[in-house]
C-alpha cells in the first residue's frame, strides 16, 4: 500500500453559533492515498465542508514545511513583487513539491541562484531522490549534473550520448 498523500489524525473542530458552541467534527480520522478516488457524503451540516477545509490547511501546513526547506520562512508573507527573482524560484520549487510528488521535473532549478542557496536547492534535490522521488532535471550546471546518476546529452535536438554521471 502507498503511503498517504493526505493524513488527518483525530481531528476535531468546533465553532460558536451565537452563545452555543457546535461541534462539526467530532475525533475524524482517516488517511487517502496516491490515485484514490474518495467521496465525502453526509447531509447538510454533517461536516463535509469543515473536513475539505481541514484538508487545505493540512496543504497550507506543507507548503509552510516546504517553505522553510527552500530558506524563504522570513518571507512567507511577502508578495510575489516583493521578491527577487532567486526568491520566486524558491517558491516555484516549494509549490511543485508540496503535493509530494513521485516525479519531479526540474528546469534549471539553480540558475539563479547564489552559491549558498543553489546547494541548499541541490541537497533538497538529492534528498528528495534519496525517499524514491524520480528526479529529471535540466541543467547548465557540470558540478550539479555530477550529482546525479545519469546524464543525457542533447545537442541539435539529439541524444549525443549517455553517461554514468
């Protein structure tokens, strides 16, 4: 069995109506895997919606995790203007692997980034493909393509040939 891309552990949320609390949830526990198909019912007010909230905040709970890997945590609350190209890259990188990817396809990943910031994104790379994540990454970058297991060559739009990084 895959692991789960979505767990919530008893969880429970209540909220005021007026003066009396109402409890939507109530101790809900469950996990949905990779490729499942999952339907929610209950009649109105049984919870549904307040379950696909939680839900979101389990993703925006992620996305903060993968915000802190890729060193942007004192940025968090920034706009997209507010932030440098090396920076927007860094949120690109962090909301392609907050859904937890198998296969990562990464374009340049390090292009322009500062030395520092580029090995956190390239140790961030070499973990994720050491928990089994399928890394295909394009790059400029000798020392970064060393790093991987193979190499492709391309050159006028053909495979020149393939090495053993």
């Amino acid at each position: 069995m895959s692991d789960p891309i979505v767990r919530l552990d008893t969880v429970g949320r209540s909220y005021t109506k007026g003066v009396v609390p109402v409890a939507a949830l109530r101790s809900v526990s469950f996990s949905i895997t990779p490729g499942e198909y999952v339907s929610i019912m209950g009649p109105s007010g049984s919870g549904k919606s307040t379950m696909l909230n939680l839900l979101a905040r389990e993703r925006h709970r992620r996305a903060a995790e993968w915000i802190e890997m890729v060193g942007l945590s004192e940025r968090r609350n920034h706009r997209p203007t507010q932030l440098s190209g090396g920076e927007m890259q860094r949120v690109a990188i962090a909301r392609s692997l907050v859904n937890d990817p198998l296969l990562i396809l990464a374009d340049e990943p390090t292009g322009n980034l500062d030395t520092g910031t580029a090995e956190v994104i390239a140790g961030l790379l070499d973990d994720l493909h050491a928990r089994g994540r399928t890394i295909v990454m394009v790059t400029h970058n000798p020392d970064l393509a060393r790093r991987t297991s193979r190499i492709l060559r391309l050159r006028h739009g053909e495979l020149q040939k393939e090495a053993v990084a």
